[in-house]
C-alpha cells in the first residue's frame, strides 16, 4: 500500500514536471525570437562606417544609420517588459535592417567620396599653386593695391594650410581652407588680369607707335628709343635694328598715361629728346630731358579738366627724362624712366637732342604676354 | 496534501529563480557609458578617433548581448557583466591615450610656435639685408606683406594653443612654418646670389 502511494506520488511529480517541461518548451519554440542577428549585421555595419570616416564624409546618411540604431535597440528593449508570449521584434527588424542598409550606402559613400576629394584637392591645390606662380610671374611690378597683396598673401597661406591638412588626410578641413583660398587668390588674380586686360586696350596706339619708331629709324638710319613699360625694356634702335636692350625702373603707379603732376605715373606717347643734361647738370648721373607735355598730352589734360575727371587746381606734369641712378629693382621715379649709371653713360653717348623716345605699355599683346 | 502544495511551490519557486536569476548589470552599464563620455571629454574623437570608435563598438555590442539575453527565459548575465569591465578597462585606456596624445601634440605645436618665431625673427634681421638690385627689391614689398601673413598666422596659431586647441594650432603653425622656411630660403638665396653674408 505504502509502495503503491510513493509510485503514485513519483508519477504525479514526473508528470508535473514533463507539464512544465513542455509548456516551457511550448514557450520558447512558439515565442518570437528577437532579430539578434541583423541587430549585430546592422552594428557591424555602422561601426564599419565609422572606420571609413562616414560620420565625416557622408555625415546625414551615418545619422541616419545611428538612429535607427538607437531606435532598433530602444524597441527590442521596449518588447522585452511585454510577457514573452506576446512580444512582436518586426519593428526592430525593420529598424535593423534599415540602419545596416544606411550603414552600408553611408560607408560606399565615404568611400567614395574620400577617393573623389582626394583627387579634387589634388587638382586645386595644383590649380591654385599654379594660379599663385602666374600671380608672382605676371603681377610682381604691377602697381596692385596694398589689400589685393595682402588677399593673395592671405591666399597663398590658405593653400599652404589646405596641403598641411590634405597631406594629413583631414580632407574636409582641406576642401574649406583651399575654398577660402580659391577665393582670395582667383578673385585677385582675376581683378589683376581684368586691369591688365583693361590697360591693354591701348595696346593698337603703342603697335602703331612703335612701328613708326622703328620705320623711322630705318629710314633715317638714326638711333630710336622705345620704352616697353610692362616689360620694364629701354629698347634702343639704329637703322630699324635694336642694338641695346636695358632694364629700366619707373614711376610707382606706371600702369596707364601720365594725368596730372605728382601721381607718379610714366607718360605714354611718341616724344623726342630735347636737352641732355651732363653730370654736373642732374642729380641722377646723366639725363635725357623729353618733350613731355607734348601738344597731345595738353589737350588731354585740358580735356579732362573740362570734363571734371581732374580738379581745376589740378597741374600738367613736367621734367620727364631718362636719367641715371637707376637699378634699384623697384619703381621709384616720379615718372622717370632710371637707368644704372653705367647704361645712361653709353645712350647719353649715342643719342643727341631731337632723337625721338616712344613710351609704350607693351611691345606685345595681352594674348602673346599671357602665353 | 500538504505535500503537495510544498512539492508545487518548489517547482513555481525552481521556475522563478531559473527565468530570473540574472539581473540586468546597469550599474556596470551606465560606468562604462561614463567612461566613455569622460573619453570624449578627454578629446579622445580628436586625439585618438580609432580608438575611441573601437571602444564605443564594443559598448554597443555587450548592450546588444544584454539585450538580447533580457529576451529569454532564463537570465545570465555573468559574460557581460565580465565583458563590460573590460569596456570600463578599455574606456579608461582610451581617455589616457587621448591625455597622453594631446600632451605629445601640445608639446609638438609649443616646439613649433617657438621654432617659426625664430625663423620669423631671422627673416626680419634679413629683409633690409636684400640688395635693392633687380633680383632682390624688387620683391621686398611682397616678401614683407607674406612675412605679415605667417606672423598673422602665428598669432593666430599661438591663440588656438592658449586655448587649448592643439591639434588645430598644431595644423595652422606647420603651414606657417613652412612659408617662413620659404620665404626665409628665398631671401636667402637672393643675399648669396648678391654676395651679401648673412
């Protein structure tokens, strides 16, 4: 009987727990089981897309990847304080699968986008190195204003700033600073060039009187003199021919005619000499006194005082020559032209009252020049 | 009977402490969160980005694991509970990398900010030196308005470094030293070119 009552109470007890055995494995095979795999997928995926500088490079899709990251996580946790039987992780599925998605463009994109700055900074940093070259091959003696220097200056430290940080691959601080410095650096390269540009409209007078410089010299078989201001050239002829080629040094603002007496400019036109000053008559060495105002030059200036582009107080200038004192490396005349002492002695030889000078901006075109 | 009910107990009692015996270690969580935050206080995103990144993954990856573990039955958190020390260990290496790193490039920007400034005075002492012949005068104007901009620059720099700023004084007075080792080769070469001993 006792025997009997122990069985009976070992059967109750095994099937009690074979009940509980299957209801807990009823539970957990037909419970939802969370999408812990594309929660990982979707984890990896962004911490990839952090290595490949996404959160830099491709900035709102990583943003994006992260919060439905975040949302995908708060969710499951969210469906976890549900009883296990009536849990539903189709959200955090979803979330998952959208943020390892974004992820994954986000990455590509950085990717990409990293390859393509590099290129780019690489072109621009060339690009305005070179734009950097024309400016100090083109417009070291131009009379450009203290700010347009101090903007190219400013430029050119940009672009050294944008190549430390390319070099170091911090390519977006790169692609900022080298904006900044395109700006600077093509903005007053093009104001330069637009002057130049501008001042080369005369450039057909200066053609056409120089040519008849040179015609002249031929014909009469006399020395000529040509003055080619951009290129800083005394150019001197005989018979048609140029035997002597000097470096010359002007007024500070030589770019354009002559106006008005003190703007320190280097007149334009075709003059002739008409007194030679030995040493004991200048303080320059030797010089070379030219007909400047000539009659053309009168009219001008009488001209744009009617036109009130000059006060009426306003006076013609004088006392232009080429003189001696010169090599200097600077402009620094009143509208002088300055030879060294040595250059002024050999054309103070040659030439004689009457020998004609031409002041021209450019022997050759813009085109040509900019070549 | 009395049996029974106790036999019953013990069996909801076995089930209870077997679904529920691991408690979620938040504590655990929330230091290494905070070590991680004092990390990025300790500009470790700038300093030291990889690691800072590496560490954050494995953050994200033990909480997914507790998370995941939250959504079973039967709760053990041992593991995590061992892995998120770890995140701590690592969250903590990681704020002394980025001290340790900002201290290298803290003394890295100083060394340079005092080495241009005596490239800058030498550049200075040079300049009225430069022939006023062709080659030389006519770039002194240019020469001192690029001479203006490194010193600009350098100012600049020295106040991201007041600052504390290190990295980016760092980039700004590398850039500015090397213009004045530019500038200062090309007077340079102008004065031999001259003749002139400096």
């Amino acid at each position: 009987m006792r025997i009997k009552k122990v069985w009976k109470r070992v059967i109750i007890f095994t099937v009690i727990l074979v009940l509980i055995f299957l209801a807990v494995v009823l539970l957990v095979r037909f419970t939802p089981q969370p999408p812990k795999e594309k929660v990982a997928y979707a984890r990896i995926a962004l911490s990839e897309a952090t290595s490949n500088k996404a959160d830099t490079y491709s900035k709102n899709l990583y943003r994006e990847a992260k919060a439905f990251y975040d949302s995908a996580m708060i969710n499951w946790q969210e469906e976890n304080r549900h009883f296990i039987y009536f849990r539903n992780y189709e959200k955090v599925a979803g979330f998952a699968e959208l943020s390892a998605r974004k992820a994954e463009q986000a990455a590509k994109i950085s990717k990409n986008n990293v390859t393509d700055l590099h290129i780019y900074l690489k072109q621009k940093i060339d690009n305005l190195n070179n734009i950097a070259d024309q400016i100090d091959k083109r417009f070291t003696s131009y009379p450009l204003s203290a700010e347009v220097w101090k903007r190219i200056s400013k430029g050119k430290m940009l672009l050294k700033e944008s190549e430390v940080a390319y070099r170091k691959g911090q390519y977006a601080e790169a692609k900022i600073k080298i904006a900044d410095s395109e700006l600077l650096l093509t903005e007053s390269y093009e104001k330069a060039t637009n002057h130049l540009k501008e001042y080369f409209n005369s450039y057909p007078d200066w053609k056409k009187w120089a040519d008849r410089t040179i015609r002249e010299s031929r014909q009469n078989q006399s020395y000529s003199i040509i003055i080619d201001k951009y290129s800083r050239k005394c150019l001197v002829y005989l018979g048609g021919i140029k035997k002597y080629e000097y470096h010359v040094e002007l007024g500070k603002n030589w770019v354009g005619d002559k106006r008005v007496k003190g703007d320190k400019a280097t007149p334009e036109g075709m003059y002739k000499i008409v007194k030679k000053f030995g040493s004991n008559k200048t303080k320059y060495h030797k010089a070379l006194l030219i007909d400047y105002p000539n009659e053309t030059d009168k009219e001008e200036f009488k001209e744009e005082i009617a036109r009130g582009t000059l006060p009426r107080t306003a006076k013609i200038g004088n006392l232009i020559e080429i003189h001696g004192d010169g090599g200097r490396g600077i402009d620094w005349t009143e509208g002088c032209i300055a030879l060294t002492d040595s250059e002024i002695d050999i054309v103070f030889k040659i030439v004689k009252e009457g020998t004609p000078v031409t002041i021209i901006g450019s022997m050759v075109n813009l085109d040509q020049l900019l070549d | 009977m009395k049996n029974k009910v106790l036999m019953g107990l013990a069996v909801i009692a076995m089930v209870a402490v077997l679904s529920s015996c691991g408690k979620k270690p938040q504590a655990e969580i929330d230091a290494a969160n905070a070590a991680i935050e004092a990390a990025k206080t300790a500009e470790a995103a700038v300093y030291v980005p990889a690691e800072l990144a590496a560490v954050q993954d494995s953050l994200n990856a033990v909480v997914a694991d507790i998370t995941a573990k939250e959504s079973k039955l039967f709760k053990n958190f041992k593991g995590e509970t061992a892995k998120l020390a770890n995140v701590l260990t690592l969250a903590n290496t990681v704020a002394a990398n980025a001290g340790t790193k900002k201290e290298e490039v803290k003394a890295e920007a100083a060394n340079l900010l005092t080495g241009i400034k005596t490239v800058i005075e030498e550049n200075v002492k040079l300049i009225p030196k430069l022939p006023r012949g062709k080659e030389g005068a006519a770039v002194i104007e240019q020469i001192k308005a690029e001479v203006a901009t490194v010193d600009a620059a350098v100012v600049e720099a020295q106040g991201l470094f007041d600052k504390g700023s290190f990295m980016d004084a760092l980039n700004k007075v590398k850039a500015a030293k090397e213009k004045a080792e530019g500038l200062n080769a090309e007077v340079k070469e102008v004065l031999t070119k001259a003749r002139i001993k400096f």
